[in-house]
C-alpha cells in the first residue's frame, strides 16, 4: 500500500530532528540497540571527544560544555529501551560526583552498564552486578576505572576514625594499596586490585574472560586533563 503524502511528511520530519540532533537512530534492520565493532576503541574514541571538550571549556569557563560535545554516534531509540537493553561496555567506578562514565566516554542511554561505589571497590554486590552484565545481558568489555584525587583512596592512606562502615569500605583498599608512596600510585594500585579481585573471587567471570567472551581493562580518568589512560 503506498505511503500517504502525511505519512511521507511525518517520517521525513522524524528524520530532519534525527540529523539536527547530531545522532544516528540505530538501523532496526540490524540490531535494535547500538553495537560497535570494537567496544573498547569506541570508549577511548568517546573519551577523546570528551577530553577535547573537556579542556576547551576549562580554558574558556563561559563555555557550555554540551555544546562542544557533538559527533556522529548511535542513538538508541526510547522505545526499545522500554522493553529491554543490550549494552555493550561494563564500568566500574568511584561514585564520585565528577566522575559520571556516560559523560566522560560520550555514549547514550542503554549503551553502558555503570557500577559505583567510593572507591571503585570490588565488594559482594558490585561483583554480582558485574556477572549479571555479563551472563545475561551479554556485555562483551568490563572496565575497571579509577580516577585521580580520588577520596577513598585518599582516606585509606590516612588515619582518620571513621564509621563501621566506612572502615568496611576502605579495609580492601588498604590492602591494595600498602606499599604506595604517592596518591596517584594507590588509586592505580586500587584499580588493578580490584580488577584482579573480580576475576579471584567469580568463577563466572573468569570463566567468561578464559572463554573470549569478556575483556576486561583497567584505566584511570584523570579530572585536569578529562582523558582516561589504561593502565
């Protein structure tokens, strides 16, 4: 049945505020959500965007930092977000309010798996939400993220009396970070044990990371320069 001249209007205009917007809808002929090729280069890629952003507006604080944030990447469309999800990147990291992973590698929603908590720490619940990534919704590269200035680090390598529970969340950093001298060698030290950890304490994923079907990284964000390094 040919499509009415309303229709024709309609689709072309859903189109125009697609382009407009900068975003690429996702082909629903061939996956429903966006996939790259390469999850780990299309993370860096992102961060790459960022940091120039990033630096950009630093140097010209009136500047909107959205605004330099622009580029050619998917878009996943609301409405099948409604009734599932297929991210293709895990990220464990500080739940420090400057450190947001969908902002700092440039992705939308339903394209990342985020998991924080102070100090990007591998406790019980995180290693689980880590697996759950991994063996249900098929997430193909886990992250293990650091970031500079972090601190719970920073609070591990003090003396400070803290609260039960504080002390609970900083006892596994503490014993990935005994032999650091400076800040900056602990919070990558943290990262690298907690990484470490993941794999140590889940059979599930081990297993996943031994079968190709989970990368995992470590890297650290650094807050002056916007750029995630791995490490």
């Amino acid at each position: 049945m040919p499509m009415q001249r309303r229709e024709l209007l309609n689709a072309c205009g859903g189109l125009s505020v697609a382009v407009l917007a900068g975003v690429q809808v996702a082909e629903a002929a061939e996956s429903r959500f966006c996939s790259p090729e390469d999850p780990l280069q299309a993370l860096m890629e992102g961060n790459r965007r960022f940091s120039r952003a990033w630096r950009d507006a630093a140097a010209n604080p009136s500047t909107d930092l959205s605004v330099l944030l622009h580029g050619n990447r998917c878009f996943n469309p609301p409405g099948d977000l409604i009734d599932g999800q297929q991210p293709w990147a895990t990220v464990l990291t500080c739940a420090d309010s400057r450190v947001s992973p969908s902002w700092i590698f440039d992705t939308t929603p339903g394209e990342l798996f985020v998991i924080r908590n102070a100090g990007n720490t591998a406790f019980t619940e995180a290693i689980a939400s880590v697996e759950y990534s991994v063996s249900v919704l098929n997430t193909p590269l886990v992250m293990v993220m650091g970031h500079s200035g972090c601190g719970a680090v920073t609070s591990a390598m003090g003396g400070d009396d803290l609260s039960p529970s504080l002390e609970r969340l900083l006892n596994p950093i503490r014993e990935q970070i005994s032999d650091s001298t400076t800040l900056d060698e602990a919070i990558r030290r943290n990262a690298r044990g907690t990484a470490a950890k993941l794999l140590k304490q889940s059979d599930l994923l081990s297993q996943a990371e031994a079968d190709g079907r989970m990368r995992l990284v470590v890297s650290c964000f650094d807050l002056t320069s916007g750029a995630v390094i791995l490490i």
